[in-house]
C-alpha cells in the first residue's frame, strides 16, 4: 500500500496542470495559422486606386509565401512537415467594415 505523504494530492494536482499547461503551449505553437500572401491585398488595392496621386502604400503587414514562411520556420529550428495556403475570407460590411 502506498503511503500517503502530507502534500503528495497537491503535488499531483500541480504536476498535472503544468502538464497540461505544456500539451496545450506545444500544441498551439505547432498548430499556428498565420495570414497568408495576398492577405489584404485587396484593401491595399482599393486604397491605391482611391487615392492616387498619394505615394504608393506602405502596409505595416507581412505575408509571405508558402514556402517563404516554411523556410524561416526552418531557419529557427522548427520542422516544418504540412503547411497549406486556403482562402478564408472575411465580410467587412458597411461603413466600419475594416474595424474588425
């Protein structure tokens, strides 16, 4: 029979939350999505065409492509084995539109 020793439910508990804390680290740092090339290139477009005479759109953003992101990944020591560019578009509807 194992002997009970003061504190050892605890140490479990603790032992099993930071389990859990790093499954759920490891799997959101593997299972990242990131905004692909072409992302808002729309809205650059449509500012450019409405406005221009004004010096050509510099955009805070970076997107990449498929395999630009899969080499700097590789490059700090990640291992890249499914990586995948989809559509996913988002209504910006009305007036406030870009709010989101």
């Amino acid at each position: 029979m194992r002997s009970l020793k003061y504190g050892s439910f605890e140490e479990d508990r603790r032992r099993y939350r930071l389990q859990n804390h790093l499954y759920s680290s490891i799997y959101n740092v593997t299972n990242s999505r990131f905004g692909g090339q072409g992302n808002v290139a729309t809205i650059v477009d449509a500012l450019e065409a409405e406005i221009p005479d004004a010096h050509p759109v510099r955009t805070p953003w970076y997107f990449p492509s498929l395999g630009e992101y899969a080499s700097l990944l590789e490059s700090n020591g990640f291992e890249v084995t499914y990586a995948r560019l989809f559509d996913r578009p988002t209504t910006l509807s009305g007036y406030t539109g870009l709010e989101r």
